[in-house]
C-alpha cells in the first residue's frame, strides 16, 4: 500500500558505513505454536544504529520475530544476544534488560487508567529510579518531541490514535533504549494518522536510533531502512537493502508479494 | 414486639461480635486472597500450582467442615486451636480467602494482555506491573464479585455459632430459649441486624464502582 507516501525529505538515510557494532544478533532460532513451525532456524544480526524493516505476509512469523527479542515471545532453540548479553530467561533480569529495548505496539497498550504523562513517566520512576520532578521534565521533553505535550493531562481514550502512539513511542523512549522494537505500529490507524507516527519514526531513524520495525509501510521503508528483510513461512526468505529489495527482488516469494502490495 | 425491645442488650453483643467476627475474617481473607490470585497469575508453576490447589480446596470444602478440622483435625497434627471467636476467624479467612482469590483472578483476567505486555516491555518486574498497572485496573470489575463474597462471608459468620461462639444467630438461639412463644419475632430480629451490615456493603459497593470507573 502507498509505497510513495510522502514522508519528510531531509531525513535522509545514514550512510551504512557509519553503522556500529553487533548490537541484536539471533542465532539459529527456531520456535513452534503447537505443530506450528513460526520462526525456522532465524539468523539476525541488527549493528548499532541501523534500521531494518521486517516485511511478510501475515503468518509469515514477524511479529513473533520482532516480540522474541524481549522476550514477549519465548523460543524454542537458538539464542538472542542483546549488546553481547544473552536475553535472561525471568525475574529481574529479565525486566532489567527488557528497560534497554523499546517497544511499540500495534494497539498502543497505553495504560488505560494513566493520563499521558503518567504513562510516560512510570516506567522511568520504578524500573529506572528517577525521582518524578526528573521523570516529568524527562517526559514533557519527550512529549513535546512527538507533538502531544498539549495533551499531557488527559486519559489515553481522549486521545486519537495517532496521539496514542506517538504517546507509545514517547513511553518507550523515556527508558533511554538502546533498541526500538516496533510491531506494526501503524496498522491499526485511520489513514490520514499514519503520517503522523512514521514522522516521527523517520525523524528517530535519522538520528541514528537502532531500529527493528515490522510493517507494511513500504514508504517507511525505502525512506528510513538501511536494510529490508523479506520472512515468509516463518523463515527469512531474503535480505536486501530497500532500493535493491524493492526494484529487483530475488526470490519468487518476494516478487509475488510485493507484486501484490505495490499494484495500487 | 416486647420481646426485641427487652432484648436489646443480648441483640447488640451478638451484633457487634458478628461485627468483629466479619471485620476481621474480611480483613484477612483479602489480604491472603490476593497473595493467592498473585500467585495464580505468577511466572513460577509450581506457585500457580500451589494457589490453584487451595482455592480449590477450600472453594469446594463445606465452612461447617474446615470448622471441624481445624477443631477436630488439627490437634492431632500438634495444632491446638481453641473453641472461639480466633478459631471462628481464622476458619472464615482460610475459607473465604479462596473466594476472593477467584474474584481478583477474575478481575486480572479481565483486564486486556496488551496492559500487562506493555508494562513488562517497558522494564517493570512482575510485582510493579501487577501493583501499577493491572491490578488498579482489574478493581473496577473486581468490586461487584467481591461485595458478593463479603456479603457471603457476614453470613457465613452464623457457622461459628455452631462452634461456641455467641454471635447474632447464637444470641437469637439464647434469647429464644428464654422466650419461646416468641421464636419467629426473634429470628427475625436477626435477620434485621444482619441486613444491617449487608446493605450498607451494597452501598459502599456501588460508592466505590463509580468512583474508580474511567473509560478505556
């Protein structure tokens, strides 16, 4: 859909060589739903600062892919390493790690009984230990960024979607991530407020945020990606980078697929 | 009518130990129901187990019956429980536990994954996402089960007058030994000191509902 959205010109991509160490790497990671085989044998290495977009057709295991590197999702085999620290299986470990990896869903999962602030300010307060004078100036700052500080008082349902998930962004980077994780954060938006999301994703991606983004925003993509990895069938099918993916993909997979998203 | 107002006294002591027997057993129970509903929803498996064990245990044991192992049963194993108001209490928490227990699973249940995954993926341990987030949330549909179960317990309370203690059916039992052509006036004496407690819980049970309504 929409492969030419228009999306702000002067956030242009980084060089890739300005990319960074290994920062997220999967190694051999297989997961099964039951006689489901989601994710086969999944190899990943995300470098610091860089950008992939994970495109599929539903089912094809992103989603589970993108939700295993918190550990949202357990696997079956293989490992996730995160800075070099393999993914802890429980307790505070786990949580602790989890504060260094960003998420933004495709619902929002706003805390529905939080107003704005309070959402963005919680998780800085008790898993980062800020005093709330810090973890409020921290959060207006953020807010403003994503262009919803005007609406830090009121509950997330007064909200419309778009507000709601530059909310969630806003939520995500208040923890000082060292990755973002983003799971279709703009498929469950009104059109005219997907815009609003992918700006400020683009801006993030610009400076110079490590990204991991599932979506079928193929403008996003070819804009922001330093990389495009194509899954299908719960396995990569092919990497690329988005100018070479987009116009000469490889695979027939990945031919049909785009032949059918990109015919309108 | 006579027979009330002359009785009064009798009535009042017999309330106010129904009163204490409640208050205290509600206190309890809530306290211990929601350790077991925490530990329902924990990580751990064989915490989940062990909950999932008593509530069930308890949810499907007659109140006359756990009465009659901690007096009857209990010794034997070294546990000496007195006849009295702090065995009747403690036999209602054990019991009553199990049912609030299952109302806060309940209410946790209701409030969507998406909240617990959120306050998780933002680095919250299990314990500050369920204080934080899930729990503030599941009140508003934990209330109405749980005035149920307070309800039940203030009459549940009666069971203890089987058990040597002189609450409001074992006042209106003694009253009516004194006065035995007066028996239905006296029952339902009781049953107005009890609907007493009961409807006031109502009240605050629908005070509370709109107090911690917000819209999703």
């Amino acid at each position: 859909m929409a492969q030419d959205r228009a999306l702000p010109q002067d956030a242009g991509v980084p060089d890739r060589s300005e990319l960074g160490a290994p920062l997220v790497v999967l190694d051999k990671v297989n997961k099964n739903f039951g006689a489901l085989h989601v994710l086969q044998d999944i190899d990943l290495t995300v470098h610091r600062g860089e950008v992939v977009v994970v495109i599929g057709p539903s089912g094809s295991g992103k989603s589970t892919l993108c939700r295993s590197i918190n550990r949202l999702e357990t696997i079956d085999t293989g490992t996730i390493t995160i800075d070099g620290v393999p993914v802890p299986a429980e307790g505070k470990a786990l949580a602790r790690m989890r504060a260094d990896v960003g998420m933004v869903f495709q619902s929002f999962n706003l805390f529905a009984h939080k107003t704005v602030l309070e959402n963005v300010t919680l998780g800085p307060i008790k898993a980062n230990g800020l005093k709330k004078s810090e973890a409020k100036a921290l959060a207006m700052q953020l807010l403003e960024r994503v262009g919803v500080a005007n609406q830090a008082d009121k509950l997330p349902a007064q909200l419309s979607g778009g507000q709601q998930q530059r909310v969630a962004i806003a939520r995500a980077l208040a923890m000082k991530p060292k990755v973002m994780l983003f799971d279709e954060p703009t498929s469950a938006l009104d059109p005219e407020m997907i815009n609003e999301v992918l700006d400020v994703m683009v801006s993030l991606a610009a400076e110079g945020m490590t990204m991991i983004v599932v979506t079928h925003e193929m403008g996003f993509a070819r804009k922001a990606a330093h990389r495009v990895v194509f899954m299908d069938g719960g396995q990569v099918v092919e990497e690329a980078d988005p100018e070479t993916f987009f116009t000469a993909p490889e695979s027939e997979r990945a031919q049909d697929f785009l032949s059918k998203i990109l015919t309108h | 009518m006579d027979v009330l107002v002359d009785n009064l006294p009798s009535y009042w002591a017999g309330f106010l130990v129904t009163m204490r027997l409640t208050l205290y057993s509600g206190v309890i129970s809530l306290a211990l129901g929601l350790v077991l509903a925490a530990l329902r929803v924990s990580p751990i498996r064989p915490l989940r187990g062990l909950a999932a064990t008593y509530v069930e245990l308890l949810r499907n044991t007659p109140l006359t019956l756990v009465f009659f192992f901690l007096i009857l049963v209990a010794p034997q194993f070294g546990v000496i429980a007195p006849l009295g108001f702090w065995t009747a209490v403690i036999c209602l928490s054990l019991y009553t536990a199990a049912f609030v227990a299952e109302a806060v699973r309940s209410g946790i249940n209701s409030v969507g994954v998406g909240q617990a995954e959120a306050s998780r993926a933002i680095g919250l341990t299990f314990g500050q996402s369920l204080g934080n987030v899930i729990l503030p949330q599941a009140l508003r549909s934990v209330v109405p089960p749980m005035i149920n179960v307070f309800i039940a317990l203030t009459k549940n309370t009666s069971v203890a007058a089987g058990f040597a203690v002189v609450e409001l059916v074992g006042s209106g039992r003694r009253i009516s030994q004194g006065n035995p052509g007066d028996a239905v006036i006296i029952l339902i004496g009781v049953a107005l000191f009890y609907l007493a407690i009961t409807i006031p819980l109502g009240v605050i049970a629908s005070t509370v509902e709109r107090k911690v309504a917000f819209s999703r």
